[in-house]
C-alpha cells in the first residue's frame, strides 16, 4: 500500500475509535493540506475537550515532519481553541499520542517521532481521551 | 450548474469567509452525508464559539430540510460542544443563518426555510460573526 493510502487508512481507523469512545465526536477535514488555509486532518471534540490532530502511519523507525506542517498545526489550534496533538500508528504497536513539545528535534529545526520516543513521551488513545490517569508528560 | 455543484460552491465561499475574518477558522468535512456518523458541512471556531454548519443554496423559494438532516446536527453538536446553525445562501441575497428554533416547520415533522422567513428570523454574516449586535431572535 502506499505511504497515503496507509495514511488515509489509519486516519479513517482513528475517525472511528473517536466515535465509538461514544462521548467524542469526529470530523475529518476535507483536502487538509491542500488548501493554504491550515487544517488538521481530524478534529475532535467531547464538549469539554478539543483535539486537533496530525495523523501518521508507519511501519517503524521514525518519521520527520517538516517545521512548516507543525507550525500549520499550531496556527489552526489556537486560533479554533483546540489542543494540537500528532497521531502516530506503528504497525504492530498501535497508535501513540505525543504533544507538541514532546517531539523530537531533527536538522533545520524540523520535527520527528521515534517508537522509542513515542514509547517514552507519548500518551495511548485511553489515556488521550481521559479514560486512564494519564502519565506523567516528561 | 448542479444543485449539488452549487452547494458544494457556496460552501466553499463560506470557509474562505470565516477565514478571512481573521478570528474564526473553518474545517470542512469530508465525506458530510456519505458516512453514518453525523457531521455537519463546516464546522467553524474561534476559541470561544464554535459553530456547526450546514449549508445550502438556492436562487429563490424555500429548501426542505428532513427531520433526519436537522436531527444529526444537533447529535453532532451536542455531542461535539458547538452550536448548530443553518446556512443558507440566496442568489442576489447572500448569506443568511438560522438557529434550529427559528426554522419553519413543513409536513411530517420535517422542517424548511423560506427567503422570508431567512429575512425575518435570520441572522447575517456579520451578526453571526459577533461584529454587529445581534437582532433580537423571535
């Protein structure tokens, strides 16, 4: 499968984790990235609580993100008053949730994420959506 | 031009007019109607008010809404945390929105909306924005 189908994939599996949580509500943007307006690619909220959320798959290693798709995500989160968050699927290990300020830093002030730092830093989908204590943010 | 070209183009006039308030930011969600979880056309933040949106366009008349359509927004809304309002575009009018209260109502339970009603019980752009004092809703 391609790098976008699978992205596509585990963005429309994420999409309806978020629904039957039964307390939060999806929506996926509609040409995220595509536009020079910037959109996440799922918004999500519970009445109390809006997330907005970059969506990755990969099969391992670690993956970069440009400084220029992390500044979008910042701009649409406080502009709209949500909670940017990246979502990232490792096959074999599930989704991982890491705050901004818990990513890695990469060469010309881009961003990535490792599994190690995902397992380290980042926060399971029970504990993104409240249903368990959630760990300690390092 | 179709109906469903001409809604698909108002809606987009309508995310390029949220953003360009400059406060609001607009998300339009893809595949609204086409999955079974509810999700309104635009759904439109600011940090303090965020508005679920569905939109429609004709040149004259009134538009049907089923109960089904008006039934799935205020699903999506609550269960989201935003305020559910009708779009509705006129040729040579322009914009008008309605609060779910201020709808008429037609056979069976269903609900619609009529350029006089719009004009009488709707709000503007500019009113729903917040940049002018509010009509008094009847």
């Amino acid at each position: 499968m391609s790098t976008k189908g699978k992205g596509t994939r585990a963005e429309r599996e994420l999409f309806h984790m978020f629904w039957e949580t039964g307390s939060f509500i999806p929506v996926r943007a509609a040409g995220s990235g595509s536009t020079p307006i910037p959109n996440p690619d799922l918004i999500v909220g519970n009445g109390e609580k809006t997330f907005a959320i970059e969506c990755k798959a990969l099969k391992s290693g670690s993956k970069y993100f440009p400084k220029k798709e992390i500044d979008e995500l910042k701009i649409f989160s406080e502009r709209f008053g949500a909670e940017p968050w990246i979502g990232i699927r490792f096959d074999n290990e599930g989704w991982w949730f890491l705050d901004l300020n818990n990513l890695g830093k990469s060469k010309k002030d881009n961003f990535m994420v490792s599994l190690d730092i995902a397992r380290k830093r980042g926060l399971r989908f029970e504990e993104l959506i409240g249903k368990f204590k959630q760990k300690k943010i390092i």
